[in-house]
C-alpha cells in the first residue's frame, strides 16, 4: 500500500466497522487459525493484506477431526471470509505425514458406534464444515503435506485448488471401514475426474498417488518433497515417467512393483520430508490471486463451484440421514474393527459377513463380535 494509497483509505473507511463474525475468538482443539502476509510474486510481503491459513493439528491421529474440531473449522472459514484484510485460505495439515484422514475413528467407535441419533446430529456439523468451505467468499486452497484419504479427502475436494507434495496419497475408504464417501467424494468425484474413475476411486478404495491424482485432473499441482543426499527427488515409489504400456494404457503416477519398489523403499529410508517446495508453491499461488480483482475473482469461483455444490446440496441431507443408521450395523463393526484391531488388521471378515447376511442372520451384537480382529485371533 502506498502512502497515498494509505490516506485515502484512512480518510474514506468508517470510524468503526461491523463484526460479521459469530464469535469473537475461535478457540477450538485441534484446529489453529492464523493469518500470514499476503505476498506479491517476488516474495515481498504486503502490508495489512494476508492470507488465512486454517490448520489441522492432530498429527499424533493424522490429523483426523474430532466434533470439536469440525466446529473450529466451521469458525475459522467463518472467520476468513468475513476477514476483509484476507486475500486466500490456506486448508492444511500440521506436520508431513497427512492433511486429513476424515473423521477421528476412535471418537466414532467408542462413542458413535450403535448412537445413530447422535451421528446424525454430528453430521450435521460435517455437513456444515463442508459448506463453509465450499460457501467461502474466499478462494481456498488446499496444501497437502501428507495423505488425503477418506473425509479428509471430501473436505480437499470442497476447495477450490490443491497443491501436493508428490508422496501424498489420496482416496477413499468407506466401503473398506464402515461407510459410503457421502461426505462429498461421490458428489465432487464425478464432477471433477468423470463417472468412471469416480467409480474406481470411490468404490475400491486403493489409494492414488499425488501424480495419478495430478494427471486425472483431481488436483492443481504437485511438487517433489523427498530430499536426498541433498537433492529433490520425484516419488521414488510411483512410475514418473510418462509412457504407455503394452496395453496403450498410461502408467505415470502407478505404484510401482517387484524390485523397483523394493529399490525404491530404501531410496526412502535415506532421505527426509522437506516441505519448503510445497510452501513456495502455495505461495505462489496466493500471490497470482493477490494480482486479480476481488469481487470478480470471487464471483469466478462462486459460478465454478456450482456444479460440486449443486451435487452436494441435492444430497447431503439424505446422506446424513443413511450414515446415522448405518452405524447400527456395518459401521458399526467397520469403526470397531480399525479402533480395536492392530496396525495389519483392521478390517472385519469380509467374507464371513457376506455369508452370515446370505443366510439371512440380522445384525445382532453377536454377528458384529464375530467379524472383529478380535474373533480371528481366538
């Protein structure tokens, strides 16, 4: 701002502005809220204007949101687009391993599980994190330092850009832990990579990696975070090179196999996460938004969202209603299952279940015991 600039703005401004906000401080456990300079391309920070960076912070957990901190950051996207000083959201992760791996499993085993009265009324507050992402009078953008899986995968979607480090990976897990990806990834899934690959992402639940998830079109950029000896390199355990198989198919951003994954682990273990790539990109971005107009930069946004939240507004309600019941029966056993199981056993007996339902056995506490870890180890 210059000092012209700068005297107008004081003469002109209102002695004392309106608060829009619905509470004065966000206070919430879990999630940090905080505003950083707002940056011109060359790196110089710009007074009084800043980007809001809304931050996960349960890295212990992944960063899974607990209800409390879906209520924080209902606020903090409140907060930021009320903000009039804000240029940009920033909807991170704390440290590398993720962004978000969706709902905090053991809160939905140990106090959702069997309370369908209860889940439905903390989807509610799910369904209501989403839309103050995809409601934001802001442009928001997703920075993903680690996984994106499961809700924390709808929540990325529901912003308006993804930028990625090239070892994260993204996917949904519902149908293998409990649920359906209602909270968003089968409203946005086909809007943003067409029907088919919605399909196979949403339904198989094998993870994508940042480069498959790139050239589908599922998100903005990625850029490398392994260091070693010194030096960027591209995921090691994916193929980077673009080229077709016997098949004609494409192979960049596929895991890879045999020996070359196993030459690729070790490469791994010798390097570190460095993320400083992932934040010059970020703020690159900011800082191509910061050189727009701001109303006709957000009525741009506004118009691109509606195909995802035309999706989501026909159809959050009777999600939330079927995901209340279902945690009477399979999420139920799902969540229990991940909660109680090791690290290599998290799963229920698939098989068992298919069959016990085939002869007709109702979802009775005894059937639920039954397809836990726990059973498989007696």
């Amino acid at each position: 701002m210059t000092a012209d600039t700068a005297s107008i703005t004081k003469a002109t401004a209102p002695a004392e502005l309106n608060d829009h906000n619905l509470v004065r401080e966000i206070v919430a456990p879990g999630v940090i809220y905080e505003k950083r300079p707002a940056r011109t391309p060359d790196g110089k920070a710009v007074p009084g204007l800043y980007n809001a960076w809304i931050i996960l912070d349960n890295p212990k957990q992944y960063n899974s949101y607990t209800t409390e901190m879906v209520k924080g950051v209902i606020l903090a996207f409140r907060a930021a687009s009320n903000a009039r000083d804000v240029v940009a959201c920033v909807f991170t992760g704390s440290g590398d391993k993720a962004f978000c791996t969706g709902g905090n499993t053991k809160e939905y085993a140990e106090y959702y599980a069997g309370n369908p009265q209860e889940y439905r009324q903390y989807m509610r507050l799910f369904n209501d994190m989403v839309s103050s992402i995809l409601a934001c009078d802001k442009p928001v953008i997703c920075r993903v330092n680690g996984m994106r899986i499961g809700g924390g995968q709808e929540i990325g979607m529901a912003c308006d850009f993804t930028v990625a480090q090239d070892m994260a990976r993204f996917g949904q897990a519902g149908p293998k832990h409990g649920s359906a990806p209602i909270g968003g990834a089968t409203d946005f899934l086909p809007v943003m990579i067409g029907c088919e690959m919605a399909m196979v992402s949403g339904s198989l639940c094998e993870p994508w990696s940042a480069h498959k998830a790139y050239r589908l079109g599922m998100i903005t950029d990625v850029v490398p975070a392994l260091k070693v000896d010194g030096k960027f390199v591209a995921n090691p355990m994916v193929i980077t090179d673009r080229y077709l198989d016997e098949y004609g198919r494409i192979v960049h951003g596929e895991p890879r196999t045999g020996a070359e994954l196993a030459a690729a682990k070790e490469l791994v273990k010798k390097g570190t996460t460095d993320l400083s790539l992932l934040d010059a990109k970020v703020e690159e971005l900011c800082a191509k938004i910061l050189l727009t107009f701001p109303d006709c930069f957000t009525k741009t946004i506004e118009e691109l969202r509606k195909p995802k939240l035309d999706a989501w507004n026909a159809n959050k309600e009777n999600s939330r209603a079927w995901l209340a019941l279902n945690m009477m029966t399979e999420a139920r056993a799902g969540f229990r299952a991940f909660n109680e199981g090791t690290k290599d056993d998290r799963e229920v007996d698939f098989i068992g279940l298919r069959q016990a339902l085939a002869a007709g056995t109702p979802w009775t506490p005894e059937l639920t015991e039954s397809l836990l870890p726990a059973a498989r180890a007696k």
